[in-house]
C-alpha cells in the first residue's frame, strides 16, 4: 500500500510535462491590451462594458500538425466567447481550431488590408 508520503508531488509531475497541439489545435494567450479601452475622446471603456460582440487578439504559442496558415509566434483575431479555456501554471490559455482564426497579424505581405497593429 502506498503512503501519502510515498507517492511524487502532483505539482512536480506536471511541471515537467511539456505541451504538444494536436491536429488542426492552436494555443493561444489572450493579449493583456483587451482589457480596458480608451475612446477616441479619451474616456475609458471597461473590458466588461458590453457595447458588441468583441473580437480579441492573442499570441499563439503552440500549432498542431496540422495547422497551416498560423506559426508559434504570430499574433491573431478571434472570438474569444466561442473558445475554450484551458488554465496552465495558474494562467489562462484558449485552445480553438485553426477555422476560428478570423486573421493574422505579420509584419509584411503582398496579401494584406493595408491597415497595422
């Protein structure tokens, strides 16, 4: 019979487990920017103020195999309502297929709208 004390910290295990995406997956942190907004006149918009459905930006940081227009790294639109919401070392991450992906955001391309972050 194995004792409390016998048995490896659950916190330890999963420390040194790392992540790998599966499929058509993307792991993406939520930008800390979409939170509070300014309007044009200056007043300040609270994150929870409902005005519309709000599309976010994130960071990817991980693709499945299977993942072809997005790299660790880029950054990307989305809705965040529609996600699901996964909490790693006690921060939240979203993992979404890579269809939910609405853009993505590169320092250069031919295939642009012209307008920049």
């Amino acid at each position: 019979m194995a004792r409390v004390s016998d048995r490896p910290n659950a916190q330890s295990q999963h420390a040194k487990l790392e992540i790998q995406m599966l499929h058509d997956r993307v792991l993406v942190r939520i930008s800390a920017e979409d939170g509070e907004r300014r309007s044009s006149g200056g007043i300040v918009i609270p994150a929870t103020a409902e005005v519309a459905r709000r599309l976010a930006w994130g960071d990817v940081l991980g693709v499945g195999n299977n993942v072809r227009n997005v790299k660790v790294g880029d950054r990307v639109l989305f809705n965040p309502e529609d996600q699901l919401e996964v909490e790693i070392q006690g921060e939240p991450y979203l993992v979404m297929r890579e269809r939910d992906i609405h853009a993505v955001a590169s320092e250069g391309g031919e295939h642009g709208t012209g307008l920049y972050l």
